[in-house]
C-alpha cells in the first residue's frame, strides 16, 4: 500500500476514534474498568469502534478481514496510540486474524494478548496492558497461544489500576482454542506493535505541547518565543520521529510478524525515548501539566505503562547483540544493512515521511 494511503488510513481511523472515544471517555472507561463493562459504557463504545470494521484488518479477505499486511495496518495502531485508546486493539487484531487463518471460533469483545509465568499450579500472567477490559485472552505459554476466558478477578494495573491487570487464575482455566506459535515471533509483534503506539503516544504528545506553547503567554509574549522552550520542543521532535521512523521499519519488515532484530530495535528506540519525552512534555506544561484539567497525563501514564510492561530495554539490546555476533558481518555497518535488507525500499521512503 502507498505511503499515502496509509497515510489516510491513519487520518480515517483517527477521526472515527476521536468521535467514538474521546479523551472524557476514556478517562470514564479506564477509571471504572469492570464497573464500565458492567454498565455498558465500555462495550458500547468497543462495539462502536469493531463496527468500522479496522479491527478486521489483518483477517484474510477471504475469512471476512481486510487482508492488510502489518506494514499497512501501522496506521491503525499508531492512531490507536495517538487517541489514548484503553483497549487492547493490537492484541485483538493479531488474536482475530490467528484463530480465523487456524478455522477456530473468535470469540466477541477485545482479546488481549499475556504472557504467563512459569509457576506450578494455576496460571498467572504479567502485567498486561487493557487486560481489565478484555473478555478473553491469548496467554503465550510454552510455543502455544492458549485462548481462555478473563479470570473474575486479577491483580490490578500498576499504572492503569481498571484498565490493565495481571491475571490470575488459581486453577487451570477452560481452554477455548490453541495455536502453536514459536515464542520468538510473538515477542516480535509485541515489539513492533509496541513501537508503533508509542509512536502515535508520542505524536499526540508532540502536537499538544507545541499547541501549548503556541496560546500560552508569559512576559506578555507566547512560551513558544523562548529560545529555552524552542530548543525543548526541538529535542522532543527528534525523540518523536527517531520512534516514528523505527516502528514503521520494524512494520514493514513482513506480512504478519516483524523482523525480530527490527522489532527490538524498534522497542529499544523507544523505551529510551520516552523518559525524555515524558520529562520534557511535563517541564513544557509546567505544574498544570499534572493536573486533571490536561489530557497529558493520560498519554504520558500510558506511555510508561508500555516501557515498563514488555520487553525490556536489556532484552531488545541482548538480542540485537546476539544476532550481530553470530552473523559474519564484518563491520557493524555490514550488520545494519543486512538487517535493513528486509525493509522495501519504498517502505524505507515512507518512513522517513512519517518521521517528517
């Protein structure tokens, strides 16, 4: 697909989400978790947002989807990103496409995808991000994908207390379906999916601060005229479109799961963008960026929330480390083109538009 139509793509789901969950719903979603399931607000709005038809987009055309690669479906998790959504699209997205290529039942409501702890009895999960407003999850364990149902009651968000959870099961859940699906290639879409909406996070974060600094006056003159506050939004367009341009990489190295070695540069580049980006949106706004009358905070919780729930930064640089050892490159050079050989040159291109 063209740079510019997924361009557009982007712009579409974009506006749908911005009139379907607006930032004062998401607050309401995330602050009542179960209790806004329960009351209908949460399902209505996913049952609002699956009627587009975007969650469909990596389902084959023939199974009733869209049959977009993930380089094409990029957009749709970057504007994800970029409009606070509590929902754990990505993961639905991925679980949707999985059981209808495997010819199993998709079950309704948002599907999250968890990874489980090794333990003896029951079954216990990580932190996962839009857990708490999942019905069914894929739990990554042992090469296997296993569908269950959501536990009645998890270990609540670190930063998303309704929203995410850990769940937990004291004994082992009914199994709903099953696909075997080597660890490794779930890492990489957990990686590559990540980097995308932090990107759109970081974007949206961006646009607010440049829109702030723009109406703000002090001295009797825009914040945005400060040499000081320039050279701040400066350092935090380079963090936005270095993250930009990796996840886009990283999408557009496969159909349906990314390059591993992308994929993790992409999570490395940024989980170490965003403490900057946090600290410098934050230092921008000032202390009425910690307040409740800013949507900041929605964006820079989420934001940590994704560093701190999936592969770690130690993880991403051990195995890009491990695949450059093992390679016969003989300059680190060498190494960066080869990996960069997987991306199409026009996916190239369009990344660094997207970046712009």
């Amino acid at each position: 697909m063209p740079a510019s139509m997924q361009q557009d793509l982007y712009e579409e789901f974009a506006r749908a989400l911005a009139g379907l969950c607006a930032l004062e719903r998401v607050r309401e979603i995330e602050a009542a978790g179960d209790g806004a399931q329960a009351s209908g607000l949460a399902a209505r709005t996913w049952q609002d947002i699956d009627a587009l038809g975007y969650v469909d987009a990596l389902t084959p055309a023939e199974l009733g989807g869209a049959g977009l690669s993930l380089e094409d479906a990029e957009g749709l998790l970057r504007a994800a990103g970029a409009l606070a959504l509590p929902y754990p699209l990505a993961d639905t997205m991925l679980a949707r496409a999985l059981l209808r290529t495997s010819g199993q039942t998709v079950p309704e409501g948002p599907i999250a995808l968890a990874r489980a702890l090794p333990g003896p009895r029951g079954l216990r999960c990580v932190q996962t991000p839009g857990a708490g407003l999942a019905r069914t999850l894929l739990v990554q364990r042992d090469g296997c994908l296993l569908l269950v149902t959501a536990p009645a009651a998890s270990d609540p968000g670190l930063f998303r207390p309704r929203a995410s959870a850990a769940p937990a099961w004291t004994d082992s859940p009914a199994v709903l379906g099953r696909i075997a699906l080597p660890d490794a290639a779930v890492q990489a879409w957990r990686n590559a999916a990540d980097a995308a909406g932090i990107a759109g996070a970081m974007q949206a974060v961006l646009d607010r601060c440049i829109t702030f600094v723009g109406e703000r006056q002090q001295f009797g003159k825009a914040l945005g005229r400060f040499q000081a506050i320039q050279q701040e939004i400066s350092m935090l367009a380079e963090q936005v479109a270095s993250t930009a341009m990796a996840a886009r990489l990283a999408c557009a190295s496969g159909s349906m799961f990314p390059d591993a070695t992308l994929a993790a540069c992409a999570r490395l580049r940024a989980c170490e963008a965003i403490p900057m980006v946090c600290a410098l949106a934050h230092a921008i706004h000032g202390a009425i960026g910690i307040t409740e009358e800013l949507a900041l905070g929605i964006y820079t919780t989420r934001l940590h929330e994704w560093r701190a729930t999936g592969t770690s930064e130690d993880e991403c640089a051990s195995l890009i480390g491990r695949q450059l050892l093992a390679g016969d490159s003989a300059t680190l050079l060498d190494f960066v083109r080869g990996v960069m050989a997987v991306v199409p040159s026009d996916s190239v291109a369009g990344s660094a538009c997207v970046a712009a």
